[in-house]
C-alpha cells in the first residue's frame, strides 16, 4: 500500500493505492493521522486505486472519522473492492462517499 498526499482547489486529498489489510492498516492511520495533524478544513481520502479493503482498514476509516473534529471528511471508493464493503456495513451512512474524487471535493466545498 501506498499514500499520496495532495491539496486540489483548498482541499487536502489522501490517495491510496493497493492493498489495505491488516498489515498496513497501521501505515493508513499514520497517514491519516498526519493529514488530520495540519487540521484541514476538507480532507478527501481517496480509495479509488485500492485493490482490496479489509476490515482493519474499514477500522481506520472510523478512527479517521471520529478523530477528525472541525474537519469534513469525504471518501472516494468505487467498485468492488471498496464501495461494497463500505456499503454493507452501512459505513456510507458514516461518511460521505462519492465515486470520484472531483464529486467528493465539489460536496466539501458545497457544505
């Protein structure tokens, strides 16, 4: 797994690619934890280039969450491999999930 972090139009974009497991869940809240240590206002995690979600890294998404305070969250997950899942465990009631990362950063700036 790897983590890219970028800033598009004000807003602070974490990109994830490959697999989100048990063994790098850990690396995830890392880097989560250092985006949300800056206090952006909006902060995208994107999961668009993830090929697996495991339930550790559903796990670090709600400690995103409820870590987060003032910060509006949105996650981009599409097919598969992430929006399934995050829609199985009703975890799209818990975040605001788009299908791609220009929808997720026109909601943050829209709310």
């Amino acid at each position: 797994m790897t983590t890219t972090v970028t800033v598009s139009d004000g807003v602070t974009v974490l990109g994830v690619s490959g697999e989100v497991d048990l063994a790098t869940a850990p690396a995830l809240e890392n880097a989560i934890d250092a985006v949300l240590s800056g206090q952006p206002a909006a902060f995208v995690i994107d999961l668009s280039k993830v090929s697996f979600l495991a339930s550790a890294g559903m796990a670090a998404l709600v400690a995103a969450h409820q870590r987060a305070g003032g910060t509006k969250i949105a996650v981009v997950a599409d097919g598969p491999a992430t929006s399934r899942q995050l829609k199985m465990t009703n975890l799209d009631q818990v975040f605001s999930l788009h299908a791609a990362l220009d929808d997720a950063i026109a909601a943050l700036q829209a709310n």
